[in-house]
C-alpha cells in the first residue's frame, strides 16, 4: 500500500507561481513512476507530468515550458513547479504512483490540492 499526500494548491493570479508537493508514504520502494494529473470542472482527468524513479520526465503540451517536476528521493516527495500560470490551469491537482510487485501494478491516487488561477 501507498498513501499520497499533496499540498500547496490555492488560489494565485495569472502569471503567477505555485508549487505543489506530494509526500509518500508505505510501500514506496516499488514506485515507479510518479506523476502529476488534473481535472477540472466538466472534463476529463489529463496528465500533466510525470518522473520515474531515475529522473525520467514526461510533460504535457499544455505544462512544457512552464511547468517543472522534480522529486526528491530522501524525503519520498515530488513537486511540481508551477509558471506563469493561466486561468485554465485552474483544476483540482492530483498525484498519482505506480508500483510493481513482479509483474503486477497498482495505481494510487491522493485526495487532490485546488488551484484556481484568478483575478
């Protein structure tokens, strides 16, 4: 089992910044990868960045170029860095992990951190 914890959401004006933190706890040994989704109202829950366990990165178009995730391994936390932020960025923020046991996966979710992007 692994619990997710994120932090840092709120609300923030456009061509702001945010950074979101997501803790681990559990099982984390088998993690990989970890990354970043949102949704926001009336669509679909999309990936916005994700990092394995060895630094790999994957980033939507929408997040490349403003957007950064980074983890740090000691503190079994990833972050993602959050630019010039548009109202469109507005969702509810949600970090996701993988783990393998052999060949199995399993998919974890935390409860999700709000940015609203507004003036």
């Amino acid at each position: 089992q692994v619990q997710l914890v994120e932090s840092g959401g709120g609300l923030v004006q456009p061509g702001g910044s945010l950074r979101l933190s997501c803790a681990a706890s559990g099982n984390i040994d088998s993690i990989n990868p970890m990354g970043w989704y949102r949704q926001a109202p009336g669509k679909e829950r999309e990936l916005v960045a994700s990092i394995t366990n060895i630094g790999g990165t994957n980033y939507a178009d929408t997040a490349k170029g403003r957007f950064t995730i980074s983890r740090d391994n000691a503190k079994n936390t990833v972050y993602l860095q959050m630019n010039s932020l548009k109202s469109e960025d507005t969702a509810v923020y949600y970090c996701n992990a993988w783990t393998w046991a052999g060949l199995v996966a399993r998919n974890y979710w935390g409860k999700g951190t709000l940015v609203t992007v507004s003036s």
